[in-house]
C-alpha cells in the first residue's frame, strides 16, 4: 500500500513536471511572439483615444488624422526606457521627408509615464540632446495601450485615409526596407 502511494505521488508530480515544461517551452513563447498579444483593429476604424501634446492639451487621434484634409498616418509608440524604441527613433527622424513625400504624416505617442508637468519637460530635453527633430503626444492614461490590448514597445501602425487601421506591427521594424505604398 505504501509502495502503491508513493508510485501515485511520483506519477502526479512527474504529469505536473511535464505541464510546466509543455507551458513554458511552447504555450508561453506563443503569448510572448510580436504580433500576438494585441488586438486587431485592421479594417476597422481607429478607436475614439486621446492623447496630450506638448501644451498638456487633449487632442483626440480621430480628429488629429482628419486635420489638413483626409491624410495616411504612421503611429509609432514608444518610450526612452525601451531600448528598441531608441534604435527606431533616430531611423524615424530621419525618414520624416520621406514619409510625407508619400503622403504620411508621422505621429509619435510617448509611454515614459510619470506626472505631465516633469515628463514633458524631460522627454522634450531627451529628444532635443539625441537631436532628434520629432513632435510627440503623451498617453498618460495609456488609452491606446489598453484600448488595443498592446503589452510591448514599440508599437505602429498605419492609419488610411478613412480613419481605419490599415495595418499593426508589434516589435522593431527596419523602417529603411519597409516599404509604404
């Protein structure tokens, strides 16, 4: 009978050993993927969010890719403790032309957190000693994060003329090989 108990304990903890290791070996890796952990707006219209800008004003996205007449949009999220989003920054900046030769305008929202009348400052002084010439909005509330089920940075995506998300790309993207239409 002991024998016929410690073989029943050893069975259960070697089947709980091997869901641990199905878990974190291939059920984990997927949830961690780019591309997985967000939910899709493709297609669909760019949901109702508001940032803040610079003057600490509310500025509605709808409203701000309407402005100047129906225009495409690239929305890049990102944050200066997010060391991707420091690669992607300077490769942005540099682009700027580029992206409104083809007709985009290029939308940068800010994740440092933190209380609006220090981290505007400190974001604006980061980018202007990176001499990075970039405008950002600031998502305090981090709207757009939860609203789109977004959990890592950077983060874009491309906005139509309509105001429908046309495409999402979670991760770091080579802005140089991507190719806007």
């Amino acid at each position: 009978m002991g024998s016929e108990l410690t073989l029943k304990k050893t069975a259960l903890w070697t089947a709980g050993a091997v869901a641990v290791v199905l878990l974190v070996t291939l059920i984990l890796p997927r949830l961690m993927m780019p591309g997985t952990t967000y939910k899709s707006f493709e297609g669909h219209p760019f949901p109702d969010i508001s940032v803040v800008d610079a003057q600490q004003n509310n500025v509605a996205l709808r409203d701000l890719f309407r402005s100047e007449g129906p225009q495409k949009t690239i929305l890049a999220l990102w944050a200066t403790w997010c060391e991707p989003c420091l690669k992607e920054l300077p490769v942005l900046a540099r682009l700027q032309g580029k992206f409104l030769e083809k007709g985009y305008r290029l939308v940068l929202i800010n994740y440092d957190g933190g209380v609006p009348d220090k981290t505007i400052p400190e974001v604006s002084a980061w980018l202007l000693a990176q001499k990075l010439d970039l405008h950002t909005f600031y998502d305090f509330q981090s709207s757009l994060l939860d609203g789109l089920g977004i959990t890592s940075l950077p983060f874009a995506m491309r906005v139509g003329e309509t105001g429908n998300v046309e495409w999402m790309k979670e991760g770091l993207l080579d802005w140089e090989k991507f190719e806007l239409p």
